[in-house]
C-alpha cells in the first residue's frame, strides 16, 4: 500500500522500515525536485542527516532522487545538525535544504525536514505544494544507477564553526572561570563544544542511535542521569543540553537543577532588551510562559502569538525584524542569526554573556524574577489510542469543560488547541501532537504544587 506523506508541525516522521524506508525518502525528494522547477527555485539542494540508524543511506537515496532530477546536490559528509543545513541552504543559494532527522522523537523514529532558501523551515503553503508533487511511483532501478562526485560530498561542519567564531567572543569566555558541560544527548550536536571550548567537557558525546532508550528531547524527565552527574561532580557552573539534531536548547545550573525553555526564552529576551539595548517584536507559541508578554508589556515591545510550530515565527522573522522568537519545545531564533532554532548558537549567546558579566546563571535567574515574578510550568506526554484520541476530541470541542481542579474556566483559547484560563496568569491547556500519537497537557501557575493539580484534573476530565 502507498504510505500518504503528510509533514507535521516539523517535518514527515514516521517508523524506520515501515513508513520510514528508502523509497518514501525517494518519493518525497522526486516531489520536492518538481516543486523546485515548477516555483523557478534555484536547482540546487544541501542534504544531511543526524545520528540516526541508516542517516548515511537515507540522505544518500535523497542525494540520487536530486541529481536523478536534474538538482546540484551539495551532500554533507557525515552528520550535521538543523541549523547548518539552513545555514548551508542560505549561504549556498540553494533552492531547499534537506535534513534526514526525527528530531527528538524516540530511536524507532526518523524523519525528512524541509529548509528553504532564506536559511529556516518552509512554511505551511510551500509544504502543501511539495506534497502535491510527491508520486505514487518512481523509477527506483534507474535512481539507484545513479553515482555521486566527491565534489558533491562537501564539509558543512567547519564553515558553520567558522561563523560561530565570528559571532561570539571565545576567547573571554575561555578566560572566564566558567566550567560549562554539553549533553548533545547522543545527536548530531557532539563536538562542536569541545572544538570551540576544549576545556569544556561533552557528556556522553559519541554515536548511539538507540538514545540509552530516551528520546533526544531536552526536558527533565529525559535528564535525570544528567543532573545526577551534575550533582555528583559538583564541579560545573552550567550545562548546557541540545536535541538529537540540535536546534531545541536545554539547560542546567552546575548542581543540575533544571532551568526550562521558558526561562531559557526569558534568559535571551532579557539578555537582549536589558544589557544590549536591542528592541523590536517579539514572537512566541501558544503554549509559552505569560511572562513573555508581561516583560514585552513592561519594555514596549510588540507581541505576536503563533500557533504551534516554528515555521510560523520563522515566517515571521523573514518579513520582519524580530528580537527573539521561541516555543515550549525548546526552539528559538535570536536576531543577528539565521530565523531558525539553534540550541547551539543559544548556548554561546548566554555563554558569552555571563562571562563577560561575571555572574552566574543564578544571578541572572534571580534578576529576571525579582521584574516578572516567578512562576511554575509543566508538560504531561500521554500516549494514545486512535479511539482514545476520538474521546479527548469529542470532549475539547463541546465547550462542556467549566471548571478544572478546583478553579472556574474563565477563557478558552484555541488558536492551536485548547488553551483553559483560570485567571491572569494560570492557565492549563490540551493539545494533540502533529508527529506523534500523544496528548500533551501543559499548565503554568504560581508553584508547581497547582501546575500538577491543573494538568491532572484535565487528564481526568479527557481519558
């Protein structure tokens, strides 16, 4: 039977060696080379792929559809992340950038994301075209027959360093009394710390497709060893986390307390406003932190709320000058770098910036609280059934939820699912995932003990 391709909120995902094979990755490529010559795109594509079972061969079969097409194809030789195939993309005047990857998601997974000519992820109505294009059939044996150039296998890894090294001052954080740990958790991440500051230490840094069993996603629960290390070692000021192709940022202090995207996103808009005096709008996702729009109220900077998904705040950073833009998910764009996610690029920003402020993360943390007050946020990742998913939706869309725990619903929001306001600043909301079977609660109040009471009496009103 002929697997639909229908890409998600970032990118097609699906399980290796069952929707996840050599000849969707060909059907989705040959697609894409029509939807390249039919929008008189430049032809030529960067392809990469992480540190995933089989990302050499399937961005090799992606590399022969190009060529197979009449596409330049610039191939990365080894793994790469995200980010430096949008930033091969831009540098290269390539007409898309491709990257072999599934992101965060568990290691049965892989996935095929689209990068577009400005240096970020293609949007929604170019997407639709690219699916529209994808065949039912291809001509397989002659794709196969075809051989690619060593001039085709390029280095993509040294000029993106080489850019880092233009944008941050490596030298004075070398010179800061900062000892910094990298968790790449197994993914494409590893190493670019440790060439950049050898004294840094990258925790677990090598090749594992099976992720020790968690998925590459920097969230606590995932991190658990890692603090424990932390803690252990006692002997780190900061560690920094990425996802399996690194463009989602994590973080910990030095005794591996977990500081979550939402102060992450905090961190940077912060960093930016209050010490280098920049301004301009801001974006964020539906499911991010109120303080984001409580800080921007108080510093007179516009605020646009996307849907879930960084396409819609790259999109947004193309057309107009934005500060920072982030998600819950761990993926923001700063100003003065390409509009995509770089958890990497992130790590150095706030690196450099507490070097040269010689205060620690802490500090920092204790500063933005004292102007926006503090809050507690929380996500719950529940698995589903198809007919369990036809319940939660059944039960979202007939407005009969009132009150949740022990507060009246004063508001719902459903620009990107269901968004349950219980006052000024608690909220609790529900959302199905795009590229996986799961339903994801969040909540965000005053202490973490009323996050938990919110998102468990939701999960009892919906499974």
């Amino acid at each position: 039977m002929i697997t639909q391709i229908k890409f998600g909120t970032d990118g097609w995902r699906a399980i290796i060696a069952k929707e996840f094979t050599v000849e969707n990755v060909i059907r989705i490529s040959v697609g894409a080379s029509l939807y390249i010559k039919k929008n008189n795109l430049p032809k030529k594509v960067v392809i990469g792929h992480d540190c995933r079972f089989n990302g050499e061969l399937f961005s090799l079969f992606a590399a022969k559809a190009f060529k197979h097409e009449g596409i330049e194809v610039v191939l990365a030789k080894g793994f790469v992340t995200t980010p430096m195939i949008s930033f091969a993309a831009l540098q290269n005047n390539c007409g898309l950038g491709i990257i072999i990857t599934a992101s965060h998601n568990p290691p049965e997974y892989n996935g095929y994301k689209l990068k577009s000519k400005s240096g970020g992820p293609l949007i929604d109505s170019e997407i639709k075209k690219v699916e529209d294009f994808i065949p039912n059939e291809i001509n397989l044996p002659s794709i196969e027959k075809v051989e690619l150039e060593e001039g085709e296998m390029v280095d993509l890894t040294t000029p993106y360093i080489n850019y880092l090294k233009t944008k941050f001052d490596f030298d004075a954080i070398s010179a800061s009394n900062i000892n910094v740990a990298f968790n790449p958790m197994f993914g494409s991440g590893q190493g670019i710390f440790k060439t950049l500051l050898p004294k840094s230490e990258e925790y677990k840094s090598y090749r594992n497709p099976l992720f020790e069993g968690i998925s590459p996603e920097p969230i606590l629960k995932n991190l658990t060893q890692f603090s424990a290390y932390l803690k252990y070692e006692n002997r780190f000021d900061l560690a920094f986390v990425v996802d399996g192709d690194a463009d989602r940022i994590g973080m910990m202090d030095g005794q591996g307390n977990y500081i979550n995207s939402h102060e992450i996103m905090l961190i940077l808009l912060w960093i930016l406003v209050k010490y280098k005096n920049q301004t301009g709008p801001v974006a964020t996702g539906f499911s991010s932190t109120d303080k984001i729009r409580i800080m921007c109220e108080k510093y007179n900077l516009p605020l646009t709320i996307v849907p879930i998904g960084f396409k819609h705040i790259s999109k947004l950073m193309i057309d107009q000058p934005i500060l920072m833009g982030g998600e819950e998910s761990g993926g923001i764009a700063v100003a003065g770098h390409i509009p995509e996610r770089d958890g990497i690029f992130n790590s150095f920003l706030i690196l450099e910036f507490l070097a040269k402020q010689n205060i620690t993360i802490n500090q920092l943390l204790n500063e933005i609280e004292a102007k926006l007050g503090a809050f507690a946020y929380n996500r719950l990742d529940l698995k589903i059934t198809e007919e369990q998913k036809s319940k939660v939706l059944k039960t979202l869309s007939s407005n009969s939820i009132t009150q949740i725990a022990d507060k009246k619903v004063q508001n719902l929001e459903t620009l990107d699912g269901y968004k349950f306001r219980l006052s000024n600043s608690e909220w609790v909301m529900a959302r199905l995932s795009g590229t996986e079977p799961l339903l994801r609660i969040y909540a965000e109040a005053e202490t973490p003990k009323l996050v938990e009471s919110y998102i468990e009496a939701l999960k009892e009103i919906l499974i």
